[in-house]
C-alpha cells in the first residue's frame, strides 16, 4: 500500500513538472507559422537546433546548427540583441534550447511551428 503512495506522488510530481515546463516555454518562446516565420528570420539569428546529421540531411537556407547536445558550450555564438528564429524537427527540441537560452539572457525568441518537417521553403542539403 505504502509503495502505491510513492507512485502516485512520482507520477503527481512528473505531471506538475511536465504542466510548468509547457507553460513556461509557451510564456517564452513564440511559436510563429511558416509565413510569419519567414518574414522575419532574415533580419535574426537562424538556429538549427537538430543534430549535424539531421541538419545535413536538409536544413532552412541561412540556417547555423548549433545542436541541442551542444548548446551549453556553444551559447556565446548566439548574440543576445538580435531575435533568435529556432527550429527543430518537430517543435520539441527548440523549447528545451529556448528554456536554455533564456536563462543565459536571451529574450527575444520565436520558434517555427511544427518544426522543419512542416517547412515548404527552400532548403540545403549537403
């Protein structure tokens, strides 16, 4: 009985956890649609926040990758003046780099909604 008390208060914990996290990357990060993201990603900074791989396999044009895995040490490449454009591939990874980000004093932040698999612009491959 005791251990179904436990696993209710783990699963109460993770849900709360779960609840602030969406809400408070909802209050920093803006999710925009594929035109409005368009309109504005050539005046900002354009982060690809998917692996080198993925990035390779097609990526926005103007896109600079700088992977989840490697934001911490890589924050100093992105300048806190400029809007900073995000994108993922489907949304997740580019609120976890915004919750980042933001802690380090970056506020101006957009992310592209549905990430790059909903893109329909032009893109690189290598």
């Amino acid at each position: 009985m005791e251990s179904l008390y436990v696993l209710i208060g783990v699963l109460v914990a993770i849900i709360l956890y779960s609840t602030y996290t969406y809400f408070r990357q909802k209050k920093i990060l803006k999710p925009l649609t594929e035109e409005e993201f368009r309109s504005g990603y050539r005046k900002a900074q354009l982060i690809d926040i998917r692996e080198q791989r993925e990035y390779d396999g097609g990526h926005i044009l103007g896109a600079r990758n700088i992977p989840l895995s490697q934001l911490k040490t890589r924050i100093g490449e992105i300048r806190s003046d400029k809007p900073v454009y995000l994108y993922c591939q489907n949304g997740m990874r580019s609120g976890r780099a915004a919750q980042l980000l933001h802690k380090k004093g970056i506020k101006d932040l957009y992310q592209l909604k549905g990430g790059f698999k909903k893109w329909t612009g032009k893109i690189k491959r290598k």
